[in-house]
C-alpha cells in the first residue's frame, strides 16, 4: 500500500475548520443502505407524490385550506426531506464559513455508510413478510434497475419496507466483497473496483492530513507511536495491521483509521469522526440566514407544523399501500418502538399558511407570533 506524509498538511487543517465547541451527534446517524440505482431511483420519485396530492389539494376551493399559496406545496414537500427536529435550534446566525471541509466530502459524509452496506437487501410485503420476495444482491444491482421496475417483487416500494425493518451491517473497519471485489463489475459479479481503496486514494489525491491531525483538531492527544491509539483503536490486531501497512503514525489515513475506532457510548461513530460531522453540521446550521428555525422564517404555527413532519410520514405517503410505519424510521421496530397505523402519524396542515382573511384573524396571527416569539 502506497504510504504518504500527511504532516506536512497538520497546520493548513487548523486554518481550514474553525475551533467550535463539542457537539452532540444523534445516536443513529444512519439505519439503512441501499444499492446505488434502487436509492437514486427512490429518492428521484418520491418528492413528486406529495407534491402532486397538495397541489391538487390547494386547487380545491371548497377546502378550507383552498387560500394558501400555492408555493406552500413545494414547501411542505422539501421539509419532508429535512431529517426529525427531537429539540429547538435556539441559537442565532453567526458568520461562520459555511463551506464542506475536504475531509468530510473525502473520508466522512456517506463514505463511513459503506461499511454498513450489506451483501442483499430484503424486499417486504404490505405484511412486512420479508420471505415472499426474492432479496436484492448487491453485485447484481450496479447499474441495473431492474429489481425496481419489477413490480412481481414489489418494485421500490417493497425495498423500501425491507430498509425499515431490518439492520444493517455494524459499522467497523470490515466491508463487503461486493464493495471491496465487485463494484461496477461487467458483467455482474465479476472483479471489479475497490469501494474502499477509492475513498483512501480520493483523500490522498485532496492532500488530506492524517488521521493524527485530525484527531488534534478534534480534542484527542497526538498519537507517538501506534499504540498511543489504543484508547480509541483499542483492537490491538487493528494497530497491528496499521503499523505494518504504515511506516509512521502520522501517515494513516482519515478513512482507515475513522472506521477501526470504537464507537462513542450511544452513537455509531467514533469520537474523530463524530467530531468532523458534528463540527460541519454546526457550522451549516449557524451560518445559514435560511434555516427553518431562525425568526422570520415561519410563524410559530407554521413551525409547529414543519415539525410535525417525520420520515415515517414521508414513507407512508410515499409507497403503495403501505398501511404502517414505525415512528422511529431509522430505528428497527420493536418494544417502545412499535409499527402504528399510518393514519395515526401526523401530517402538516396547510392551513397555517392560509392568509386572514379578516382583520381578526391578522391581530390573532400577529400575537401568536409576538408570545410565540418570547418563548423560543
């Protein structure tokens, strides 16, 4: 493996990302992996569905939310996108750079999911019955739609239930040979690129520091030696193997040594990498005069109703015939954590975007706003 001094880097990384507090990062940034064709297929198509019913909806003028303009359509569909609010943003704009750092579009965002990637994906019924349907193999699906037209399988939307009712592979330093061996083989199943060996050299062709800077800039003592990683690497055949493939400690590269870290208690990440996303999402939500939450955006009634908004309801809108959900979308169902009827997970009312129509009814909108301010 070709080896690379990253030191050299460790001082143009700390005028790159600013110095920002420690920042809490949900515990399950990811629950679900998909091959590529089936997830830009899925993805492509589902804002369309809500768009289309609200839109029709507004033309309606017998419906009491018949005078909302009609941009509230586009609206409510792209805050569908938005992941869970769990807490109020209650900070304030700041002038922060708001751009992706190199280290996160190279080695972190969506990157760290592919060793949570499986080697087939199960396609469930309305049922969840994930034994009618042939699963997906991940070598046979690059570039090859197929399994999504096929509405004998249940088409996307019988993938889709299958993402939401089982686990995914556990996030460690291990891939999939379908990732590692076989990806974009022609014809299928053949050898072909490496998923993981393309990240690495993706990083290197960045002039990414190593992973030792990154784990100064994020709070972490300066590894001397390889054993000096033990407390967040502490598989020591894991060390091993890095010491071998590496002739310093700080030639290791970000993405290697982020996935060989253990996990941070109730999170999926380890502490360099929880670090980098947290960092970068704290940095976009401050420095973004567009965000939801920030006053003048939307009224408290509106917000409220942004709010109510959840991936479970896009999911149910979003799939034939899918009669349930659990809440919880990116956790499996279960105990606390139980499949509920669709009709019972809130939807946005539009409504809240309607204009008074009365003198009344602006004095009213006008004092929720003002308390509804006070408060937040």
């Amino acid at each position: 493996m070709m080896s690379m001094n990253h030191t050299q880097h460790a001082d143009d990384l700390k005028h790159q990302v600013m110095e920002i507090g420690p920042v809490d990062i949900p515990a399950a940034i990811c629950q679900t992996s998909t091959c590529e064709q089936a997830r830009r297929s899925i993805r492509s198509t589902s804002p369309g569905r809500p768009h289309n019913s609200e839109a029709r909806l507004l033309q309606q003028g017998t419906d009491s939310r018949s005078n909302c303009h009609c941009r509230v359509a586009r609206l409510s569909t792209l805050s569908k996108n938005r992941p869970t609010i769990t807490t109020a943003f209650t900070g304030t704009i700041s002038p922060v750079a708001v751009t992706i750092k190199f280290g996160l579009t190279s080695c972190i965002f969506g990157r760290f999911g592919h060793s949570l990637v499986k080697r087939q994906f199960e396609c469930s019924t309305l049922s969840y019955n994930h034994l009618a349907h042939s699963p997906v193999q991940l070598t046979h699906s690059f570039f090859n739609p197929q399994h999504v037209y096929n509405t004998v399988q249940g088409g996307p939307d019988s993938i889709v239930r299958g993402l939401a009712s089982t686990p995914h592979e556990k996030l460690d330093r291990f891939i999939v040979s379908g990732l590692t061996k076989n990806l974009f083989a022609d014809p299928a199943g053949s050898l072909g690129l490496d998923l993981a060996a393309l990240n690495i050299q993706r990083g290197r062709d960045h002039g990414l520091p190593g992973y030792n800077a990154w784990r100064v800039l994020c709070g972490l003592p300066r590894a001397r030696s390889f054993d000096g990683l033990a407390t967040e690497i502490p598989d020591a055949s894991t060390r091993a193997k890095l010491a071998d493939l590496y002739s310093h400690v700080d030639d290791i590269d970000l993405f290697a040594a982020g996935l060989a870290e253990r996990s941070v208690p109730g999170g999926l990440l380890g502490p360099t990498f929880t670090c980098l996303i947290g960092r970068q999402f704290r940095e976009l939500r401050k420095g973004d005069r567009f965000w939801f939450e920030n006053q003048g955006q939307f009224s408290q009634r509106q917000l409220g109703e942004v709010r109510t908004v959840t991936l479970a309801r896009v999911l149910c809108d979003n799939t034939d015939d899918t009669s349930s959900m659990q809440r919880h979308v990116f956790e499996l169902p279960g105990p606390g954590n139980r499949r509920v009827s669709c009709a019972s997970i809130p939807q946005m009312d539009l409504s809240a975007w309607r204009e008074s129509a009365t003198v009344v009814g602006q004095v009213r909108d006008f004092f929720t706003d003002y308390f509804g301010g006070l408060r937040g």
